[in-house]
C-alpha cells in the first residue's frame, strides 16, 4: 500500500495481564503477541511500521524485531498520546495512517487491506474497524448518529447503562489522513473515567466537526479481540494454534488428536508424518516426510529427517537424520547432530554429542560432549564421564567400535575404529583402533565360600 504508513501502539504496562514481561512479548504459539500485529500490518503491504513503546522499551524492541521503527513513550498516558509520538516521526506529507494496537493478535492483513481500501475508496477522513460482539465487556463502544454515520466511540468505563448495551465495538484499528490525525490529536483531552488521552475520542471530535467519519465491519468478530487479561491470552492462544494445526493437516499431516497437540507458528512438517497425542512442537522445528511422532514428545528447535520415529522423548536444538529411532524416555539435549538410521532407546540421554550413521544405544547412556562413530554400539549402562567438577572434556569414540555395558569413559578419552572395551571397565586412557581394552579387577572364584558361610551363620543347606 502507496502512501501508508503503520503505527502500532504497544508501550502499555499491560497491567491485566499481572506480569513482569511485558505485555507485547507474550508469546502465543513461539510468536510475542504484538510481533502478529507487525507481520499483518506488513503483509498487508504497509512496508513502513513505527512501533510505539514504552514499559521494558529495550527488552520489546530486542523482542520484537529490527524490521521496523520504534518509538518511545515514556509515560503511558493513553492510546491518543502513543499515537501522537509516532506522528510527530511523520513529515508534513499527504499521507494515510494505519493505527493499531499491539495486542489485538489475530489481525489479518485481508481485513487491513479491506479498511484501507473502504477508507480510500470512500474518501473519509477517518475509518474505524468495527464488530458486533454477543458479549462486548470492556471493549469501546460504537456510537451512530440516527443516519447511521459514526457519531463517536464511548469507552465502556465512561458510558451509560444505555451505552453499554451497544454491541457493536471498537476494534483499535483505523485509517487516518494524517494532517486531521496530527491536529485532532492536539484536541484531545484527558477528561475521562481513566485520565488518559484516548484516541477515541479524536474520532468523536471529527464528527462533532462535520468530518467524514467511516467504519469498516468485520464479519468475522475474531480478527479484532483484544488482549488484557491471561484468560484472553489462552482465548487467543486457542484460536491460533486451531490456525496452525489446520494449515499442518491441509499440508497432508496426520493429527491423531489435535486437541491434545501443541505446534508454534514457525513449524514445518512433511506430508505423511503423523502425530500423535500430548505432543508439543516448538519454535524453529521441522519435520520431514512420513515421520512418527509422539505420544507424549517435546521438539523444540529440532530438525527431524525423513521417516524419523521418537516416541515419549524430549529433543532440543538438535538435528535428526533419515529413519533414526528415538525412545521410548530419550533425553536429546542441546547441540547433537544425530545421523541416519541410529538407534536411540530408553532412557538414553545426549548433549553436545556428534552420533554418526547406524550407531546404535539401545538402553540406559549417557553420551556427552562426544562424537560417536558410524555402526558403533554403546551398551546398556555405559557413559561419558565429561565433567571433572570444573570443565567438561570431550569423548572421540571411532567406527565399528563395541563399548560393552557398563563402561565409563573418563574424558578427554578416544576409543580408535574397531575397538572392544570390555563389559565394566573404565577407561582412563585411549584405546588404540582394533584393540581390545579390559579395564576392571579380575574375577576371583572361591569354590563353596557362600556354603560355608550360611553354614557358620546357623542356616544350612
Ligand atoms: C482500546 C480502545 C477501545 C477498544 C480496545 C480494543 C482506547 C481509549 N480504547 O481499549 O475503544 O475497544 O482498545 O482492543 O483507545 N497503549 C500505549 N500507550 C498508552 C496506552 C496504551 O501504547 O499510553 C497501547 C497498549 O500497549 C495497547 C494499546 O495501546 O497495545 C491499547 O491499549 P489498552 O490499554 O489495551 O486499551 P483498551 O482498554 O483495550
Ligand atoms: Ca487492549
């Protein structure tokens, strides 16, 4: 869109939502709330965005992205004041303004493409977004003047019991010309129930001037909830991740039950994989083709192969090759590159650990910060020893190699290609390719000692 520029209002407390992160960095499916509010406006087309902050300025525009324009409010003294913060960024040209607030998440850039449209099309000095709500609670109302042209918007705090019976909404959303928006914005004044500038209230003193004063209504009421409170947060959060796991079965993604299954606004998955229950896949994941996935499974920043299997485990920031078993009970923790068809069993846990093709855990590891050669086998029990009490030390077991149950290997340690470290040992130094290490006391037999000794204690046989 030519000539439009976006403001977006988010540098309120959100003091509703009882919190110390700031109320635009809330995350709903891995995305901060007002970062949804950016991507609309964006996508919409309106390519210059100033965002108004103010409460934890730093740690939302760290936040929030570096694709747009920020401007500070430090006292939050109403929406109609964060407006003007971001005008006075704006030169004196014949420009149209999109304002909206950071916290209404499921704005769509159709819905903000049809506002400007109707505000362009209709010539108006001000357009409002507009719904009808069953419930419209704390939201402002919509006034209309008996021709049915928009008199005002009256907040639910400042109005009437008759007012208050209005069902038809303020959605925050509006088109401006940006010379009345800047000089109504000079009117305003903090008279009200919450002493603050209300934006609102610019809309209500263009009509009281004979300006043209519009409204665009949205069928669907979704697209313009707000956020205030924690409950409208998992209200939202709800209809969101219903967006997403539509999109994931449309790409040919079986949900064996959606209601129980948690993926973030970011993941890609592969058609023919199937997901199962209690599953939850985090920001930065994807997921190939035909791939199994849960019950009971935690992917966060993962990137899954083809044909890959985890079922009851935790992954984090790791990647997965092509028909790799993962599970029951696998703890894979930060950083391991796990190759293609290596079998990771039950309670096996990894971190920092480069696992090669075939290789092979079945039960009961502990493998960290070590590399893991091709077709290698770790035995049920055994481990890297990796931390000394003050640094951690690395762990380079070759290809081809047999560890036995229940060895540990005390780091800095490297077992060559085609080794055999023998059940029960500990191995403290390298073991050169092709040996075979034995690292533990020799057995001692003594024929008939457990007999004697029941009988000394008075219970033969
Ligand atoms: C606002 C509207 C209301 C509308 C509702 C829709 C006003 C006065 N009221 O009410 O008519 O129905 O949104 O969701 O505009 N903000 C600032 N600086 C401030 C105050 C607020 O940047 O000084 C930002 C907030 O961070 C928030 C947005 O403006 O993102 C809206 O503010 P909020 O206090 O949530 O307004 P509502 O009471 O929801
Ligand atoms: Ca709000």
């Amino acid at each position: 869109m030519p000539d439009m520029v976006g403001i977006i209002l988010a540098a309120g407390k959100g003091t509703r939502m009882k919190s110390k992160l700031p109320k635009a960095l809330h995350p709903i499916c891995g995305k901060p709330m007002t970062r949804y509010v950016i991507d609309a406006c964006r996508d919409s087309g309106v390519e210059d965005c100033i965002v108004v902050i103010g409460h934890g300025a730093e740690q939302v525009r760290e936040g929030l992205g570096s694709d747009v324009r920020y401007v500070v409010q430090e006292q939050q003294l109403g929406t109609g004041d964060a407006c003007k913060r971001a005008v006075a960024l704006l030169g004196e040209g014949g420009l149209d303004v999109l304002v909206l607030a950071g916290d209404t998440p499921l704005v769509s850039p159709e819905i903000l493409k049809r506002l400007a449209d109707e505000h362009r099309s209709s010539g108006a000095d001000a357009t409002v977004l507009t719904t009808v709500l069953d419930d419209p609670g704390q939201y402002g109302r919509i006034l209309r003047a008996p021709d049915g042209s928009v008199r005002g918007i009256v907040e639910a705090k400042d109005a009437s019991a008759e007012e208050r019976g209005i069902r038809e909404i303020n959605a925050s959303i509006y088109c401006f010309k940006l010379p009345l928006l800047r000089d109504y914005l000079d009117r305003i004044t903090p008279a009200n129930a919450q002493s603050e500038y209300y934006l609102t209230d610019v809309i209500g003193l263009m009509a009281a001037d004979g300006r043209r004063v519009a409204a665009a209504t949205s069928e669907d009421p979704n697209v313009v909830l707000g956020i205030n409170h924690r409950a409208d947060l998992a209200h939202l959060t709800g209809i969101i991740r219903s967006q997403i796991l539509e999109r994931l079965m449309l790409d040919g993604v079986t949900l064996v039950d959606p209601s129980s299954t948690y993926v973030d606004f970011d993941v890609q998955t592969g058609p023919d994989t199937v997901i199962y229950p209690q599953t939850v896949i985090e920001k930065g994941s994807t997921i190939g083709e035909g791939c199994t996935i849960g019950p009971s499974t935690r992917l966060v920043n993962v990137k899954l192969g083809n044909e890959v299997t985890v079922l009851f485990s935790n992954i984090v920031d790791s990647t997965v090759g092509d028909g790799t078993r993962i599970g029951p009970f696998a703890n894979i923790r930060p950083g391991c590159r796990i190759g293609s068809k290596v079998k990771i069993g039950d309670f096996v846990e990894a971190k920092n650990a480069e696992i090669h093709d075939s290789a092979s855990m079945s039960h009961l590891a502990y493998i960290g910060d070590a590399v893991v050669g091709e077709h290698t086998n770790i035995g049920a029990g055994s481990i890297t020893c990796n931390y000394d009490g003050f640094t951690k030390h690395r762990t380079i077991i070759g290809r081809n190699v047999f560890i036995g149950s229940n060895v540990t290997m005390v780091a800095p340690v490297e077992i060559g290609d085609g080794a055999l470290v023998a059940a029960g040992s500990v191995v403290t130094e390298n073991v050169p390719g092709d040996a075979l290490a034995i690292a533990r006391s020799e057995q001692t037999v003594k024929e008939g000692w457990a007999k004697q000794r029941r009988e000394q204690k008075g219970r033969g046989g």
